[in-house]
C-alpha cells in the first residue's frame, strides 16, 4: 500500500478548512497452482516470506475448513509438513486450525470467537500472517477477524471451492452475517495474496462444484458475452467434472471480477452500482428464508434466472436470449422449482422474497441499484422495480421448472 499526504488549506467567514487527498493503492497477486502445500512447491512459503530479510522465520497462523479436511484429511499433516521443510523461512505458531465450514462459519458467533481467540493466542502481529484455506465462508469470517485485529493483519487466502477461487475469495470483501442478514458486518480489506490451487477443487460435492458456475454465468451476462456462450459450449464437460475445463473457468471468472474491482472506479462500493451483484436481491433473501440452506450459488442461480425473465418481461432483453440463459443454467444442473419464491410473509401479506429488495437497498444505501440485462453480456442499472411485474416473472419461472 503506497500512502501519499497532500494537504490544501482555505477559510470562510464561517471557518477555515484544512483538506486532506490520501491516495493509496494495494498491490495483491493472484498466483494459480497445484499442491500448494507439496514440499516442491515453494510459492506459499515465497510469499509469506517476502517481506524483506528477516531475521526470524515469518508467524504464521494457519485456519483450515473443516469440511475440506474431512474430505482431504492428509492436507493437515501436509500443510504440518510444509512448515517444517520450510522452517527457515516460516513458523506455523500452532497446528493448523478447523473452523466449521460453511454458512456456519458466518452465522456463528462462537466460530467468530474461535477465530479472534487463535489470533490473540497465537500473538500474531502486524509482521505476522493469517492465511485461510477453505470455501467463502470460512474465509470471509477469518479475513474479517483478520481485518479487525490491530486494524488489519496480514492475511493469504487459498479458497477452495469454486466459488471462492472464481469470486468470493479474490476479492478485496469479507463478512459475516448478523441480525440473520447477509454481511451485516464485514470490511474492504485486500489480503496480501490469493492462492488458487485446483487440486482443492477435486472434493467438492456436485452441489458445491456447479455452486461457483453460477457467478461465472452472471459475470459472463453481465460482462463478456464470449464468456457465457463458452460456459453454454462446454457446459457438459461443467458438469461432469473436467478439471482443465473448470480451471479455464476459475481463471476468466477471477480475471474479469479482479478487473471489475481494480478498474471499475469504485472498489468500495460508496456508490449505489454494483454490476457484481446481479441477482443477488433474490439470492441473499433466499438465502436468509432457507435458513441458508440454500447454497449461495444455488441462490445465484435463481437470481440470475428471475431477473433476465424480468428484463425479457420489460422488453429490455430478447426471447431467444432469455432462453439460452435459461438453458446454460439448466444444462449445469441448477434447479429453479423453489417454494419459497412463492412465500408470504404473515406479518404484512406482502411477498417475502420482495423484501429482499429493500434489503438491497439498505445494505448499499443512497437509491435503489439493480442491474438488468439488454443482452448477454450488457447489462444497466434501474433504479425501481415494478412489483407486480417480478412476480409474475417468478411465476413464469416456477412454471418453467
Ligand atoms: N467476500 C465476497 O466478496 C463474497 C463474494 C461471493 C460470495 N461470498 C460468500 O461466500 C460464501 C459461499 O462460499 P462457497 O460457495 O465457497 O461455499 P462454502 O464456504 O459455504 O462451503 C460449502 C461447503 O463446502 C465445504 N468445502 C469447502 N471446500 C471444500 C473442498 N475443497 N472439498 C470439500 N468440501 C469443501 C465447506 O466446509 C462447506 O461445507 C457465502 O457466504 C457468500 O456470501 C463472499
Ligand atoms: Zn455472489
């Protein structure tokens, strides 16, 4: 981070004034590789080193999703291993650290607890490092921790699910839900490093595989309309698991999300545009109504559904594109038959998963933003929703299913 202080002074019948310009920018890297944790691959141990000549090795604390190490169980030991091979350069300050994967590790407060417990045990400083192995949930929750301790410790994420490596996990965001609502609390916070290890990836239960395809599809619409017709192209070998297929996916997705935020003039988001969040009025409400059981890729994907048959409705996007997009989604294997679409809330007989735009509205501030699409891969902004419309593009979409 490079932290230039310019400063201006000027004065009023009503005071004077002294102003200050801090620009700053972050530098992260984005490195893809296989076994991040084999002995022969020295990147990890690279990165957390490179601050300069120390004279110690570099603290490390390391927190592990749990669900990926029941499914993995020997990356533990490994990681234990990697360590040791490269004591020189890098302490790992306790074993490596499970935190129940998930939502759980959003919703939670005693994992929050768990995770500022370690740090403040293990004394990680500013120097130190937190790095994160797991899906976006685990990783959110640690990086936010991570972000909140002295006001931000170091941190290195190396999602593994698809989602995470593609989107969640590049970014420069992070939180945990409160109130039962979606990142309630959460910070900016760019970590010192991500790193993509497809080997991660090849765990993955069919829903959590296909979960991450979803903001792919969504960046493809929104974005770069190459990219959707090449998801719709290869959406078999998608779904049936072809690992050099799903890293070409991981890294156009990860490439056109780290463009977004580096080059779309509002890496944190004090305006009221967010491209990134198309469909997720409706993912982050459905995830809240199923108690988030509803994966968030799965609600993605109905997202992305409701809202183009929304666009096509108003006459902003045309039918036989409409229907592509559909059938892309289809093809992968999400499913868009979900009662709860249908749910009335008791409290004021309006249409539960509405809400989900006032939340929207709140969680940004300033006027109601929700991108729609004029074809695939161009997407505009709106700035109000005509109710009566959306449900009936929801019942469309129910009756499709
Ligand atoms: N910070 C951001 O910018 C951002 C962006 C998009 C989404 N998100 C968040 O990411 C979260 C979703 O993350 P996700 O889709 O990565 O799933 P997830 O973190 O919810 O994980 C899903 C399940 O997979 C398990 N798991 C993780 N890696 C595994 C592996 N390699 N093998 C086997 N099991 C594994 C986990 O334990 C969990 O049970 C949501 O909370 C969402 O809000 C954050
Ligand atoms: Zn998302």
């Amino acid at each position: 981070m490079g932290v230039d202080l310019k400063s201006s002074y000027s004065s009023s019948a009503h005071g004077s004034e002294i102003e200050f310009q801090i620009p700053m920018s972050f530098f992260y890297r984005l490195a893809f590789t296989e076994g991040v944790f084999e002995t022969s691959n020295p990147l990890l141990a690279d990165y957390l080193s490179d601050q300069g000549n120390r004279e110690n090795p570099t603290q490390v604390l390391l927190f592990l999703d749990q669900g990926l190490h029941e499914c993995q169980p020997q990356l533990y030991s490994q990681i234990q291993n990697y360590f040791k091979f490269q004591q020189k350069l890098i302490s790992l300050e306790s074993p490596p650290i499970l935190i129940r994967g998930g939502e759980a590790a959003k919703n939670e407060k005693e994992i929050f607890d768990t995770i500022l417990q370690a740090i403040h045990d293990a004394k990680i400083c500013r120097h130190s490092y937190v790095v994160v192995v797991g899906g976006g949930g685990v990783v959110d929750a640690v990086c936010f921790a991570a972000s909140l301790v002295h006001r931000g410790v170091r941190q290195i994420r190396i999602p593994s699910t698809v989602l995470a490596q593609g989107d969640a996990g590049i970014g420069i965001k992070n939180g945990i839900n409160y109130f039962n609502k979606k990142n309630f609390l959460g910070t900016f916070y760019p970590p010192d490093a991500v790193i993509n290890d497809s080997r991660l990836l090849l765990s993955l239960d069919q829903q959590s595989w296909i979960s991450g395809i979803a903001e792919a599809i969504k960046v493809g619409l929104i974005r770069d309309g190459e990219l959707f017709f090449w998801i719709l192209e290869n959406a078999t070998s998608l779904r049936n698991r072809d690992l050099a297929t799903m890293q070409k996916l991981v890294r156009r997705s990860a490439e056109l999300h780290l463009r977004q935020i580096s080059q779309g003039g509002d890496p944190f988001e004090k305006g009221s545009v967010r491209p990134l969040d198309f469909g997720h009025w409706v993912a982050h409400k459905l995830e809240a109504l199923s108690n988030y059981l509803i994966p968030h890729g799965h609600a993605v994907a109905i997202g992305i559904a409701v809202d183009s048959i929304y666009s096509w409705r108003k006459g902003f996007l045309p039918p036989e594109q409409l229907t592509l997009i559909l059938k892309c989604l289809e093809e992968i294997g999400f499913n868009f038959r979900e009662p709860l679409l249908l749910e009335t809330n008791p409290d004021n007989g309006r249409r539960a998963i509405l809400e989900g735009i006032d939340e929207f509205r709140e969680h940004l501030g300033g006027e109601l933003t929700l991108s729609l699409l004029t074809e695939i891969g161009r997407s505009f902004e709106v700035h109000e929703i005509d109710e009566v419309g959306m449900i009936s593009a929801i019942a469309e979409l129910m009756e499709k299913s």
